[in-house]
C-alpha cells in the first residue's frame, strides 16, 4: 500500500513515517507542504492522500484556517478526478460546546466560531464529494516531536522553569501521534483489502482528564524521572485555568465506531506518556553524557 502524506513537519506525518519505517506493507510519500499538485498525484498514483490535522484551529489566526480548509478542498478536487481516497484528520475542537456524554462519530460539530465552521463546511464537502473517504477526528495531539508536539512543547517550557498555564475544566482525551499512526495505517490497510467502511471515525485516548491534570503528570512524571537519573531539575510550576465557570466542558469523543469497524483499541495515554518520557529521558543523558 502506498500512502501521499501531505505536511511533512507535522508530529502525525512524522509518527507516520516512524510506523511505515517498521512496516514493510507500507510505503510512504511524504510532501512538505498541505498544497498538492494533480501532476504528482497522478505520478505516485497513491492509494489514499491523507491530510494531518490543523493544529489548534480554535487558537490560530482565521486566515490560517481558511488557507487549510481551502488546501485541504483542493487535495478534494484533485482526489475526485484521479479517484484517490482522501483521509483528512481534524481536531476535536470543532465541538466547541463539548457534551455531557461521549460524542459519536455521527454528530456533526456545530461550531459557534466562523472559523471552525468553514472547516465543518470542508467536512461537507468530502462526505457529498468522495464515496471513498475517512474524516478522522482525533483528541490534542501529544509527541516528542514535529509541529503541534504537545508533550515537547511542555517538557521545554517545564526545563526552562517557565510557568505552565493549563485549563483545568476543560476535559478530553489526550492522543498519542504514535498510537493514531499505528491505528490509521491499519484502517487503512482493511480498507485496501477490500473492507466497505469508509467513512468518519473518532481516535482518542483512553481516559478523559483535564489539560491541567494531563500537564501535572507530565511534571510529575519527569520529575520522578529527573531524580532517578540523577539530575534533578528545578521544573517550571504550574497555574489552573478556569475558563467555563458554571461547569467544565468535555470534549470526550465516542470510539466505539472504529473498534467495531476495524478492532481498533484506543492506547492509554497514561502508558505512552511514559514510553515517551522514557524516551527523552534516554536522549536527554545520551547529551549531557556527550
């Protein structure tokens, strides 16, 4: 199977890479902008496109997600005439309001921001577009790596002793680049076996928490570590936001769908923090070894 991978710094297309590098049933195209040209789509003559998601739409300049929506409608024309499957992730902040209870696959966001409805409208547009498509929408993205790298992002304000600012009534589930990588390519795998369940799916992590509390166990946790390697660090502290006063807004999203469909299990994210930590902490004293 052969992947064109559009974006090529962003965390999941390098969590791509890292999954087909272990693989030998996947090859990888990987392009360094979300733009697509018809003439090289029709010279990898790939199996599927996919587009990762926009980082944080709900935080970035409304210019920057019109040219994403508008980019990722392009890859859609383009797609519709050579007949390529589109896989477009995004981020599970178009549900904007949360809801009480987890949020199927089925429900359709309805943003308040003009924003985050132009990229709801992308969303149409590729249902009613493509009859081969996955709009896969996913929880914060955490890495150590690439653009939108949640967990470096926090291990290097943590470092430097700078005050982290963290929501702490804001509930959802934090998902692993790594684990979302490993469940894309195998949908995607079913999928060019022949499997008919094409469609949208939710990809998160197990546990709901707070970005608060998500960001006091990656302090304590890299503390802990810290210390057993023998170089303890004064780490930056941390300061709760509260932003929804009468009641905290989750944001969890239902992934029932994709474990029915394909016999995905969502990864704890509790465990792949650790396994990426571990991972820092080896390369943080292979430095200071050096």
């Amino acid at each position: 199977m052969k992947l064109l991978i559009l974006d090529a710094g962003h965390c999941l297309s390098l969590a791509l890479a890292r999954e087909a590098n272990r693989r030998g049933d996947t090859e990888l195209v990987i392009e360094e902008g979300v733009a697509l040209d018809p003439e090289r789509l029709a010279d990898v003559a790939p199996d599927a496109v996919l587009i990762p998601p926009l980082v944080r739409p709900s935080q970035v300049a409304p210019a920057s997600v019109t040219s994403h929506a508008e980019a990722v409608e392009a890859c859609l024309e383009f797609c519709q005439q050579a007949r390529v499957p589109l896989v477009w992730c995004v981020a599970d902040e178009l549900y904007e309001d949360g809801a009480d209870a987890p949020i199927d696959e089925p429900v359709i966001p309805e943003p308040r921001d003009e924003s985050l409805r132009r990229l709801v409208k992308t969303g149409d547009r590729i249902r009613a577009g493509l009859p081969h498509y996955l709009i896969v929408r996913l929880g914060p993205l955490f890495a150590l790596d690439g653009r939108g790298a949640w967990l470096t992002e926090l291990i290097d304000t943590l470092m430097a002793g700078q005050e982290v600012r963290a929501a702490e009534d804001v509930i959802f589930c934090p998902t692993s680049a790594d684990a979302a990588a490993l469940a894309l390519i195998g949908m995607l795998q079913q999928l060019d076996c022949g499997a008919d369940a094409w469609g949208a799916y939710h990809l998160a992590g197990t546990e709901p928490v707070s970005a608060y509390t998500f960001t006091s166990v990656v302090r304590t946790q890299l503390a802990t570590r810290l210390e057993g390697l023998g170089r303890p660090a004064e780490l930056g502290t941390l300061k709760a936001l509260n932003h929804h006063h009468d009641q905290p807004l989750r944001r969890v999203l239902n992934c029932r769908r994709v474990l029915d469909a394909f016999g995905v299990h969502q990864k704890p994210w509790r465990l792949e923090l650790g396994r990426m930590l571990d991972s820092w902490c080896q390369a943080y004293q292979a430095q200071e070894a050096s």
